[in-house]
C-alpha cells in the first residue's frame, strides 16, 4: 500500500520539478517550491511506514516547520526587499491587513 | 476482530490510493495549466485533498497512539499553514496584476 | 492567571505527546522549556499590547470543521474534472465578498476556509470585503460562499 504512495508521490514530483524547470515567472516558482514541499512531508511520513520507522515523522514535522517559514520569508523578501524589520510598511503595502 | 481488522485495512487503502490519485492528479494541473492563478488552484488540490487523504489513511495503520497524535499534529499544522502560504503567494503576485472594480455581493 | 495555567496544561502535553520519552531527566527538560516559553511570551506581551482573542464556540466549530470538510470534498471534484478537461473553456475571474464577520478571528477562518476548498482562492482582506479568485466561476459559487460566511458567523460568540 505504501509503496504504491511513494510511487504517485515520486511521479508528481518529477511533474513539479518539470514545472520548476519550464516555469515562466519567480511565483510559478515560489509556488512549485511550496507543492514541492508539502509532497515532501508527506513523502518522508509514508517513507518511514513503509521502513517502519516511525521516527520519521518528527522530520516530516520539521520540514513542514521549515517549509511554511521559507515561503512566507521568501515572499516577504520579494514584496518588502527585507527579512527583518519593516519601517515604512505604509508606502509599500497595497491593501495587506 | 478479524473483521475490524480486514476493515481497517480496507478503509486505509481507499484513503492512501484517493490521496495518491489526487497528488498525481494536482502535479499534473500543476503541469499543464496556463497562467499563474489556474496552477494556484491545482496546487491546492495537493494540499488538502491529497494531504487529507493520504494523512488519513497513515493515521488508520499507525496501531499506536503517540503515532497517531504525531500525524494528527502534522496535518492540522498544514491544514492551518497551507491556505496561509497560499494566501501571501497570491497576495504577492497580486502586485503584478490590476485588481477588478470594487463592487461587492 | 487563567490563560498561563492553560497554555502550560497545553505546552507539556504537546511535549509530552510529541516526546514519547518518559524519564525524570527529558521530563524536566520539558518543564523547563514550557516555563522559558510562557515568561518569553509574557514579556513580549508587554512590548505590543496587540491581543488576539479567540472568541468562538468550541462545539460549533468542531461541526463547521466537519461541514468544510465535505465541502473540500465537493469542490476537489470539480477542479479535477477540470484538470482532466484542460483549461481552454474556463471562465477564470476575480471578485470581491462582503463578510459578516465581527472578529478578526472570524475573517481569518472565512478567508482560510475560501483558500482550504480547491476552486477558490482568497487573495487579500481589505476591510469588510475579500478579494477572491475564481478558478472557473459560475453564479452558483457564490451561494456556496454566502453559505460559508453564514455558518462562520454562526460560530462566533455574539456580543
């Protein structure tokens, strides 16, 4: 049963590394890296079913940890030009609550 | 027993192969749609049904409860996470786009 | 006092859950960690004085979430006939939803629960209304949506 999940899982992988390579702007991107990354976790949870270990799943937790953080840090970078603090958010924020 | 068991695992093949068709079937819209905003909507068939299904289908064979909490954990984090991402990609991209006249309903 | 007794109850059970190890030595790392965590939190609540407050009932929540997810499950339908069709005949578009909400908590799960099921994407908050996309919209989308916003404001605590 599990082999047949990492199997699919594998295939739509290369389907997003493929849309990675012919991506036309920087969000398809953003957006197949973060595909990439949700198939990731779940990837490394059926990967250890199918080992059984199921020590597997606090390193799923932790790229699903790191995984939201890089997108939101990446999107803030491309719409604020900085990761850290942001001074004049009035002048560049359109409509963002 | 017998038969909670076969039905168990009945249950959790469903799941894991629904959830297994849905990933391959979001990487594949993923694949082939044109324009940024459709493959958004393809990318979110990954990431609740596909995650749904297939974390569904983890937590039926787990057979211990710390493994099940663990599961049940990972899913609510990207139930919660994966709309939010998906939300700030599309609030960032709509920069490059002309938002439509205000006229709600 | 109240909200420190709960968040400790919540932080060692998470690390108790998530540990699985059960000796004197982890479980002290544990509270000690849990301690460090609350004394962080209540210093920074002393900085901004922003309060997010959580005001929805418990039990209603628990029988939207199980509604939003047959939901999800309706519209992962749709979108998989349409990637299965291509999308040469969609009719994608943009729009803006007025919400009922009171809380901002309550706009928060609207515009996560629009961006949950496939199809719809909830593209920025600005003020009362949200901007969504429509992957291929019909008339019909938005009494689904007025729906959803009906049983939001249903879970909230009314003033």
């Amino acid at each position: 049963m599990f082999l047949v999940a990492t199997i699919a899982l594998l295939i739509s992988i290369i389907f997003i590394l493929l849309r990675l390579y012919f991506s036309e702007t920087l969000f398809d991107r953003v957006l197949a890296v973060n595909a990439f990354g949700t198939i990731a976790v779940v990837l490394i949870g059926v990967v250890g079913f199918l080992s059984n270990r199921p020590d597997f799943l606090d390193i799923a937790l932790l790229y699903a940890l790191i995984n939201f953080l890089g997108t939101i840090a990446i999107l803030k970078y491309f719409r604020y030009r900085s990761i850290g603090d942001i001074n004049d958010i009035s002048q560049n924020s359109s409509g963002e609550n | 027993m017998e038969i909670f068991e076969i039905l168990l695992n009945v249950l959790s093949w469903i799941f894991v192969l629904v959830g297994s068709f849905l990933m391959v079937l979001g990487a594949i819209g993923i694949l082939r749609f044109h324009g940024f905003w459709a493959r958004l909507h393809a990318a979110s068939v990954i990431e609740s049904g596909g995650m749904i299904f297939l974390l569904a289908g983890m937590c039926l064979q787990a057979g211990d409860f710390l493994i099940f909490f663990k599961l049940a954990f990972i899913g609510l984090f990207l139930f919660i996470t994966g709309p939010t991402s998906t939300h700030a990609l599309a609030s960032a991209a709509l920069l490059d786009r002309s938002k439509p006249k205000k006229e709600s309903n | 006092m109240k909200n420190v007794i709960l968040s400790f109850t919540i932080l060692l059970g998470t690390w108790l859950l998530l540990s699985g190890v059960y000796k004197t030595l982890i479980i002290a790392f544990g509270l000690f960690s849990v301690i460090l965590t609350i004394f962080f939190v209540r210093r920074m609540d002393k900085f901004d004085r922003y309060q997010v407050k959580f005001d929805i009932r418990f039990f209603k929540f628990i029988g939207y979430f199980i509604w939003l997810l047959g939901e999800i499950a309706k519209s992962n339908i749709q979108v998989i006939k349409t990637i299965l069709q291509g999308d040469k005949n969609i009719n994608q578009k943009m729009f803006y939803k007025k919400t009922t909400q009171a809380s901002d908590i309550g706009k928060v799960i609207f515009a996560n629960s629009i961006t949950l099921t496939p199809g719809t994407i909830s593209v920025s908050i600005e003020g009362g209304d949200i901007l969504v996309h429509s992957l291929n919209f019909k008339e019909t989308d938005l009494d689904g949506l007025s729906e959803m916003d009906k049983r939001i404001t249903n879970i909230e605590v009314s003033k």
